[in-house]
C-alpha cells in the first residue's frame, strides 16, 4: 500500500522505489502497472497485452495497416504522432545530436543511442530459457523465444511468408512492391532499408569515414557487424547447424537461407519460363539473364554481370588472386567450388558408376552428365561447322577452335594461348612448376597428357583411342577426330584470303602467318618480333639486335 508521508501538502511515496506522488490513486496507478506488471488489455489478433486500452488501440494500428499521422514535408504516414517527429527531425532535419563517443556514429535521440551502446558492450543480461543463448536487449531475447515457440504472427498477404516482427513485414513488403524509399544523395542509388544505405554511404566517405579493419588479414569493413561476420572466416566459427544434413554456417540468416533447400516451396515464378525460385532474390538474377540487364561492371574491362557473386569471382582474373589452397597439394583456386571439386580427386570415392560403361564418378551429379552421352542426344550446334555437342560448356569450349584471338600471353616468352588452362600449362615449362601428381606413385607431371600417358603405361589405369586405319593411337578422343578428318577428302578450315583449305586450325594459322602476314604465337621480349613456333623464337634471340 502507498505509504503518506506528512507534510503541509500530503504526498504519497511508492513502497517499492520510493517515487513520489500528490494523490492515493496516482501512487496505486504507478504500482499496479509498473512493478506488478499487471496487463488487462488483450489484443485480440496476437493475444499480446497492454497496460492501457490507449496503448491497445496503437497497437491495433498495427494489423489494421492504419497510419493516421502524415508528415507535413514529404507525406510519409506513420502509426503514432511521435513517430513522426523523430522522422522529421532524422531525415528531413538531419538533426543527430547525440553521437556514440567509440565508433562515432549519430543518432535523433538519447534513448536509440542507449540501445546503440549495447553493441559495444560485452554485457548479455537477458537469457534465453530453452537454448541458454545470451542477448543485450530484452526485445532481442522476445524475439529469439518466439523462434522457439514458432511464432509469427505478422503474414504476408502476397506470398504468405510470416515474420516475427510488423517491421520485418513492412521491409519484406518492398520485395512485391519495389519500393526503394531510402535514396543516396551522392549517386541516387535506392535501397529498401535505411540500414542498407548507412552501408552503402561509407563507401562515399560518409559517415565519418568510419572503417573497421580485421586484425588477421588487414581487410577494411564498413561496419562493426561486417567485421565480426568477416572474423568467423579465421575462427571457423560456425554456430548455426542445420538440424536435417548438419551443414554448419556463420550466420542465422544464411542458415535460413540453407533450410529452403530441404523444403520443395518455390513461391516465386518467372514470367518468361515459368521457371520457380525459392527466393525472390535468385528470380531477380534469373530475370536479368532473360532481359540481358548486367547492373554489376568490372571497373578494369567493363564486361557486365547479373550477378555481383559472378563479379567478384571475375575480378579475381584481373588480380590474380586465388585465395583458396588446397592442404593435399597446394594448389590455389578462385573460387572454393573449385577447390571442393578438386579436393574430391584427393579423398572421395568414386562410389557413382555408369551402368553402361566402366568409368566411375565421385558425385550423383557428374553421373547425370555422363549418361547424356549414352542417350546419343547432343542437341548443341557449332553455327560455324555444324558439329555437335552435349552441353554448353563443350560447345563453349570448341567454338574457341573457330576463332583467331589469343587474348593470353605468357609474361616469360610472349606465346599467346586461345584458353587460360593452355596459359598455365605452358607457364609451368617456365617455372618448372608440376601440377599433376600420380596418386599411387607420387611421381609428378608439368602436363595432363604426359600424366595420364604414364597412368596408362605404368598403372593401366585410362585407355588409348585408336585410329581403326592406321592404328595411330591418341590419350584423347578429340585428337583421334581431327586425326580420322586427315583420311578424309574433306579440308573444313578455309584461308580467307585465298581458297588454300587445311584439316586443322593449326595447319590454318601457321598458313595465315608464314603467307599472307597473320598474326604470330610467340614474341620476341626484346625486339618485339612475332614468330609462330617457339624454336623460332630462341633461335632468333642470339641474333636480336637490341641485345646487341
């Protein structure tokens, strides 16, 4: 009970924290809902309960969509009047007064900046009954137990998605609707959410400037949350596993990502191929291979991509960054799928096999591709020689065979190659570098061909392809096809400026150069001359006139 306290005014002191008041009831009112806790007032939607029948009708504003209260600069309608104020004064004022003295950054008020501090606090006070996980915030822990108790309440009336929290929907409603509130001053970019555009303005050198630089590798974020997200790469910290394969991930929301791939709903449909997508944001990339948009350039080439994954991964040509090593045999890749792959030639088993040959595989997948061979389909078509094939990257791969480009050039002695892979196979003559090793003697090869020759000569393991009229034999099958076209009366490849033919390109070329002044394979690095075979080059070099 209240507790008077005599005085020329009577005034009543709360028994529990001592504040005071000037009448019974205030002193009763402050107990009853204060430190009792006591919430007569139930939301009928969600059952959550309230203090005040006025904080039960704010709170229904929130199914019923209603925004009473617009801004007088821009329109912008929101559910609560002081909602409004700290809008006006954050965004159209730009006043943020009160600022975080550790990482500098601003905020409209003293209370967003007290929550704000919690992040630099090591402090987690507030406990989760059912998995012990810690949190800053008693809202955070709430909405870690509704996780548990799988409540969402809040229902996309679009695609049926639930969330945890209104502003949850509100931001996912944005996905349907497009709409990209936040703008950035300095170059319009528009983003969904004002977190978004707080990131992006640190590229700018907004913001203070502020950046966050890793201990480990020196790598500079733009936020405090990048960097620990960035510093689980070191630790291998994964918390979050998946409870149906046990595949462990860094993040909660790449672990929900990763669920979907369990569940068979695909929500989102393309309208051009009907094609369906677990996320909104793989239909998005998926559209802009049929509408040819490549929002994503390389700031060295200017070649464009739909993705900014395939950016990255592209950049790393420019680079020559490879920041995946393979433990085995240290080899380095660019991209980890790469490394996954390759390490599979270390440790997997190959455990799928063809059952209408020998060969074996190490995945279900490979398998897949294998058996298109079998079917006798090869639906994809050379427009230059007619030839066919049965996948995209085979037809990729020959259409260079067509072409005259060599865009990559040894940096030792200035031979030009059509491929990357020819690059580097003609790099480790140079550097003396051995990138095959034969698995059960260990003895190591500079070249695939000279690899698999001693796999079949010394091991038995692989065959050779045989010409069935001269009994040529070959390590792959594409040389025994050329080799069968030399039997032939028919000369496919067709000099340009004169009606000379030739079974090859190679024959083609070395006729373009020596005759008609084509462009050469190798260079001399001294004198700048063009040859078209090696020999020709180290034969010159004795004789170079700027050596001399």
């Amino acid at each position: 009970m209240p507790r008077a306290v005599c005085s020329e005014q009577r005034i009543y002191n709360c028994s529990q924290c001592g504040k005071q008041f000037p009448r019974s009831s205030a002193c009763r009112h402050h107990e009853r809902f204060v430190h009792l806790d006591f919430r007569p007032f139930v939301c009928p939607v969600c059952e959550k309960r309230f203090k005040s029948a006025t904080y039960l009708r704010v709170h229904n504003r929130v199914h019923t969509g209603v925004k009473p209260f617009p801004c007088p600069l821009c329109g912008k309608c929101f559910q609560q009047e002081g909602y409004v104020k700290v809008h006006v004064s954050a965004v159209h004022l730009k006043q943020r007064q009160f600022q975080c003295t550790t990482c500098l950054k601003r905020f409209n008020s003293q209370s967003r900046l007290k929550t704000h501090l919690l992040v630099h606090s090591d402090v987690k006070a507030y406990k989760c009954a059912q998995c012990e996980k810690a949190f800053k915030t008693a809202q955070s822990c709430a909405k870690h137990v509704n996780i548990h108790l799988g409540i969402r309440r809040h229902v996309c009336a679009v695609c049926s998605k639930s969330f945890t929290t209104s502003g949850s929907l509100t931001t996912h409603m944005r996905v349907h609707t497009g709409e990209r509130p936040y703008v950035c001053y300095v170059c319009n970019k528009s983003y969904q959410t004002s977190s978004m555009l707080n990131v992006h303005m640190r590229k700018h050198g907004k913001d203070g400037g502020v950046t966050f630089q890793c201990q480990d590798c020196d790598k500079v974020l733009t936020s405090c949350h990048g960097l620990k997200m960035h510093a689980r790469q070191h630790s291998g910290e994964l918390m979050y596993k998946c409870t149906i394969c046990g595949k462990s991930f860094g993040m909660s929301s790449h672990l929900r990502s990763h669920m979907k791939v369990h569940g068979n709903d695909r929500p989102f449909a393309c309208t051009y191929c009907e094609k369906r997508f677990r996320t909104s944001s793989s239909l998005t990339v998926h559209t802009r291979r049929h509408t040819g948009v490549k929002p994503y350039k390389c700031s060295t080439c200017d070649k464009g991509f739909v993705d900014w994954k395939d950016l990255v991964t592209h950049e790393r040509v420019h680079s020559g960054e490879r920041p995946y090593h393979c433990a085995e045999c240290g080899r380095d890749f660019s991209q980890s799928s790469a490394l996954r792959r390759h390490e599979m030639l270390h440790t997997a088993q190959k455990t799928f096999s063809c059952d209408q040959c020998d060969r074996r595989f190490t995945t279900q997948q490979y398998l897949n591709k294998h058996h298109v061979k079998h079917s006798g389909t090869a639906p994809y078509e050379c427009p230059v020689c007619n030839k066919t094939f049965h996948g995209v990257n085979s037809l990729r791969a020959h259409q260079v065979v067509h072409s005259t480009d060599r865009p990559f050039s040894c940096p030792y002695c200035g031979q030009r190659s059509k491929t990357r892979a020819l690059l580097r196979t003609h790099i480790a003559t140079h550097s003396g570098g051995r990138r095959f090793t034969c698995k059960h003697c260990t003895v190591q090869f500079v070249g695939h061909r000279s690899y698999k020759r001693h796999m079949i000569d010394s091991h038995g393991e692989g065959s050779w392809h045989q010409c069935d009229i001269c009994d040529k034999k070959f390590l792959q099958p594409s040389r025994l096809t050329t080799h069968r076209e030399k039997h032939s009366a028919v000369r496919p490849y067709v000099c340009e400026q004169c009606p000379k033919t030739f079974w090859t390109t190679n024959e083609l070329g070395r006729h373009t150069f020596t005759i008609h002044g084509g462009t050469g394979r190798h260079g001399c690095g001294f004198c700048c001359r063009m040859f078209y075979y090696k020999y020709q080059v180290l034969k010159h070099l004795p004789t170079c006139n700027m050596l001399h």
